[in-house]
C-alpha cells in the first residue's frame, strides 16, 4: 500500500503524451502486471488441484480487491488538496462518460475472468497460458479497428506466429488432460480460454479508446478510479453467477474440506485477491503509460516464465507441441520487438494513404485556382 502511495505521490502532473515516456513508472507497472499474471494463474490452478471446485468464485477473486484503492485515492486527494500548490482547475473525478466506459468493460471483464478460471479448471496452467498468449492477436486486430493502430510487417508477423502457436496446440489435444478431465470439458476448456482471451483483446484497446475520448487531462487518479469502477461491475456480475451457482453456500464445506488445510484456503482467496489487484493496477497502468498493443504484447512476453512456474510447481508435461507452440510465440515475440527497433533506430513518419490523396487533392485544387 506505501508503495502504491509513492507512485501516486507527484499525481498533480497530467498524463504523459506517449511520445514521452515514464520509464520508472511503466517499469513498476511491468512488474505488477508480470506478478500478477505468472502468479494468477498459478493460485488459481493450486486451488482447483487441491479441491475447490467454485468457478465463478475464483473470477470474482481476481476483480474484488478493488478496495484497497480507497487508500491511495484518498491519500492523493488530501495531499493535493491540503497542498501549497492547489490548483482549482486540477482534475480529480473522472467524468461520466469515462465511468460508462470502465463500467461496460468491467462488466465484460467479469465475463473474461470467468472463462479464464473455467479453462483452468479443465487445462493445464501451460497449456491454458499458451492458449491465451492468443490475446495479443485479438488485442492487435481489435486495436487496429478501434484506435487505428498502424500494422507493420513485424507486427504482422507477430500475430500470425501467435494465432500459429494456438493452431499447434489445438492439434494434439490428448496428451495433457488432468486426471478425470473428459475429452469433452478438454475442449470447453479451449474454447472458453480463446473466448476469453477475445474478450480480453477487444477490452485492451477500448480502455485506450476511452482514454482517448476524455475531455479532460487524464490523471492518475483518474486511472485509478477507472480501474475501480471496472472492478467493481466486474466483481458484481461474478457476485450474481455466484448468487445463480449456489455458490455462498458452498463456500464454508469447501473452506473445511480443502486439500491443505482450512486456514490455508482463506489465505489462499486473500492472496488472489491481492494478486488480480496488482495485475489490474499494472495491466491499466501499461495501457496508460504506452499502448493497448504493447501491452498486449508484454503479457503474452510472460508465457515462458508461466511454462516453467507451471512445470516446476505441478509437475506438468512439457510435450512436443508445446514446445513449438512455445518457439512460434516466442519467435513473435522477437519479431515484434525487432520491428520496434528498427522504429526507434531509423525513426520515419508512418505512410498514410488519405493523407497523401488528401495532399494531391489540394495540390490540384491551387493548379486549377
């Protein structure tokens, strides 16, 4: 929480355009976003392997630690507002549209989250994790449709090697299966994990779209506020699958039956809910500092370090299909981040097809004048 009140501590200072970029900051978010994401998936897989079986319960651990913002929140506005430097201009609450915004994303959120821990509990974590590094693929599709994202040959590239990788996997489908998982719930578990990465992947560039769309200078706590609004209606729509599931009722014989221990499964809830925060705050936090596609393409960057915690940790197979699905996506990976290189050394404006026509067309005009 202190170091959640550093970062907030200079918030009087608008977003950064994304030519100029806050190292420091996004470093930070990485690290929140890379925790999260290799440690997320790894306490929901200890929890189904030990005997929790409530799905919609482990999707609503991912959104509900949304209240530990309200310190953070509260600290910014009290320092700014008690400051010498006052500003009565300076932005605090976000505005209405940007709270429709975060409230229609959280609302798919929840439904993303659900499909995500469902395929955890019929996949391997490697198998699922591959699965859904195909989320880079929609989050570039859905960024090019929504906020015109500029396609390069490495960016392609990347993508095809991604949807590729998802192709391997999907081509030997019995190797891996948990015990007592049929061939049927084998294959929920892959839909629902491309279902959701889809999801994920149009959610991505929307956020980006409503940054985009604010009238106002977007602020940290703006963000911050985003980001507990969208939790909030993501928790809300797990709380009603909860609510349909039975799943309150369950929640006290599961907690006494569990594999290590009652103590160690409410621990277990509270440390994914820690867990799924900090990987909303550093997932946001990417988005805000770069670009939904960067972003998209730093959390499937994670994928190996997910394989190797899976297969360290749960004893997982590591087939040969994966390990192509593994060397395709990493080959994306590279292929990216060459393409972004090459940018950053030999730095050229971007051709544009309408903006060159809309040139000629002036051209003409002052000919014929």
């Amino acid at each position: 929480m202190i170091m959640m009140m550093m970062i907030f501590k200079n918030q009087s200072t608008p977003l950064l355009k994304k030519s100029v970029i806050n190292w420091k900051l996004l470093t930070l978010f990485c690290f929140f976003t890379a925790f999260g994401s290799i440690g997320g998936p790894m306490l929901q897989r200890l929890y189904f392997t030990h005997g929790g079986g409530r799905k919609w319960l482990s999707s609503m651990l991912q959104t509900v630690g949304f209240p530990v913002l309200v310190a953070p929140l509260s600290y910014i506005y009290i320092k700014k507002v008690n400051g010498p430097s006052y500003d009565a201009s300076w932005v605090f609450m976000m505005e209405p549209k940007l709270f429709i915004y975060s409230a229609v994303i959280g609302a798919a959120l929840g439904l993303a989250n659900y499909m995500f821990s469902a395929s955890l509990f019929y996949l391997p974590v490697s198998t699922s994790s591959l699965l859904f590094s195909t989320q880079l693929a929609f989050t570039a599709i859905f960024a090019f449709i929504i906020v015109r994202q500029k396609f390069t040959f490495y960016s392609f590239n990347s993508v095809v090697l991604m949807t590729l990788g998802a192709v391997v996997l999907a081509l030997n489908t019995s190797s891996d299966k948990p015990p007592g998982t049929t061939q049927q719930q084998y294959y929920l578990g892959f839909f629902l994990t491309l279902a959701g990465a889809a999801l994920l992947g149009l959610g991505t560039p929307l956020i980006e779209l409503a940054y985009g769309q604010s009238s106002k200078p977007i602020t940290y706590s703006v963000v911050m506020q985003f980001q507990f609004v969208m939790s909030i209606f993501s928790t809300i729509v797990c709380i009603v699958g909860m609510y349909i599931n039975k799943d309150f009722q369950v929640i006290p014989r599961e907690g006494r039956n569990f594999g290590l221990g009652q103590g160690m499964y409410y621990f277990l809830i509270v440390a994914l809910a820690v867990v799924g925060q900090l990987y909303c705050v550093g997932f946001l936090g990417i988005i805000y500092c770069t670009s939904s596609l960067f972003c998209g393409i730093f959390t499937a960057c994670l994928l190996p370090f997910t394989l190797v915690a899976a297969s360290i940790a749960f004893h997982e197979k590591f087939t040969g299909q994966k390990g192509m699905s593994l060397a395709l996506c990493l080959w994306g990976f590279v292929s990216y981040f060459v393409g972004e290189y090459n940018k950053t050394k030999n730095p050229h404006p971007a051709y544009d097809n309408n903006a060159d026509q809309e040139l000629k067309d002036k051209s003409e005009l002052m000919e014929g004048n």
